[in-house]
C-alpha cells in the first residue's frame, strides 16, 4: 500500500506541473522543494542565476521561485533577465521584511514575495495565489475597456401640449467618459496601504490584455511608484483602471496630457 501511495503522489505532482527553485543555500533549498512536492508539484533546482538561465533554455517551467541573494548574478538582476524573455510567473524570497527588496522585485518583474524565514503553509499559499492569478487573466475574454460607448437613441419627438409650448423630454443619462487613450501612458501610483497591495496592483497590469507593462521606478518617498504603459490599442484608460481591485480613484492632471511627454494619469490605491 505504502508503493501505491508514493506512486499515486509522484503522478499528482507531474500533473501540478514544474517549480524551477533558484536558490544556494541546502538547507533552505531542501525546505522549498519538501513544500512544492507535498503540494503536488514536481521541482528543479539550480543553485545561482546564470544556472537557472541555463535551464530555462531547456525546460518551461509554471513557476520559478527565486532567492535574492544568489552568488554572482543576483535575484534582481535574473529576473530582469529572464523577464526579457519569459513570461512565466515569479515568487522572489527575500532574506529580510525589507520593502525596498520588495519594490526593487517588483521593478524587476517579480509578481510575488516570500520573505524568510517562513511558514510552509505561507510558501505554499504564495505560489496557489500566483499560478490563481494568471490562469484567470489568461482565460479568453472581451476587454470591456474598447467597448464603445452606449449609443443615445435618435431625439425623441417633441411632446405636443394643448395648453403650452412644445416641449421635449430631458436626457437624464449620465454623461460618458469619453477620454480614450492610446500609444504609452504613465501611471504615478500613490498608495495608503502595504507593498502587497501595489503587488497585486501590478500584477493586474501585467495580465491585463489591454497594456503592455514597459517600466516600473520606485518615487523617492517610497509612497508609490512610476509605471508606463503600451496600450494595445485604443482604452477608456480612466474606467478600466478603476475595475482594478484596489485602485480608489483615478485622477488626470491638469497638465497630464502634454503634447511633449506621455499622457499622465494619477492612481490612488488604499490597500
């Protein structure tokens, strides 16, 4: 019975598919492939960045979970790399609860953290809420964002009184926004709430089918970030940025749409 269970366990975790761990230290390795493996996913270490590039030529894994301070090429500089030419989901793990790790992996294209030393039902919740994420942004879908406005019927014809002027009905539709964008925007984010949230901020812009993700610069107060965008064809940019969860308003500058620079549009986010 015992071989049948290990045999029924190993064909779960190729089902779950591969986990590419870049990592150096034994012990820490050996923690995060015990994790991956009881949660039914099959692993693949490598021990610094340039050995996990190497990999990657090789295999596709669903997820790379990638230490920071690997030897030589660090984590921020590999996933910048692997970033140029992969579009596969990354979890960062920092040594230390530092935020500005947590920005500079953001800035490189990480789309989650996990910082040690931590819990395995932590590790193993992380990489469930990424591999979530990305198979419901890559479900087919209508971008609502290019719809056209709702066409207002033809005028009504005016209402004949016997006992007064003609008169026509008033229009109470809400005016639409009308503001349509295209070619590259930015966004300065400013936040009231974690470093997660401005995460899961961006990983939303990163699987939106609308943009394309350009460039990612922290502000100097450490409050919010700096984010062009490639609009994939023509966007009510203003109301689908406010579908985004999180985001609590949208606001355009008076000098936001300068011919001499990028339209500009101001995010508040209050998670």
């Amino acid at each position: 019975m015992a071989q049948d269970s290990s045999s029924e366990h190993r064909d779960a975790a190729a089902n779950l598919g591969l986990v590419l761990v870049v990592e150096d230290d034994v012990r820490t390795l050996r923690l995060e492939r015990f994790v991956l493996e009881e949660e039914g996913f099959s692993t693949l270490e490598a021990n610094s960045g340039e050995e996990a590039l190497d990999k990657l030529k090789q295999v596709t894994p669903r997820l790379i979970l990638l230490d920071i301070g690997l030897p030589g090429m660090d984590g921020f500089a590999t996933c910048q790399r692997i970033r140029e030419t992969y579009q596969i989901p990354i979890i960062m793990v920092t040594a230390e609860e530092r935020d500005e790790d947590k920005v500079r992996g953001l800035e490189s294209g990480a789309d989650d953290y996990v910082t040690k030393p931590f819990a395995v039902a932590e590790l193993a919740a992380r990489v469930k809420a990424v591999l979530r994420r990305y198979e419901m942004t890559s479900e087919p879908k209508v971008p609502s964002s290019v719809a056209s406005p709702k066409p207002k019927p033809d005028s009504p014809e005016p209402l004949q009184d016997p006992d007064g002027p003609t008169t026509t009905p008033v229009d109470d539709e809400p005016e639409v926004d009308l503001d349509i964008y295209e070619g590259t925007v930015k966004l300065e984010v400013q936040t009231t709430g974690s470093i997660r949230g401005m995460i899961q901020f961006v990983d939303a812009l990163r699987q939106s089918e609308d943009f394309h993700l350009l460039r990612l610069v922290a502000d100097q107060n450490k409050e919010g970030m700096d984010i062009w965008l490639r609009l994939r064809g023509p966007v009510q940019l203003k109301p689908t940025l406010l579908q985004i969860d999180g985001v609590s308003d949208v606001e355009i500058p008076a000098n936001g749409n300068s011919e001499d620079s990028e339209p500009l549009l101001v995010i508040l986010l209050d998670r």
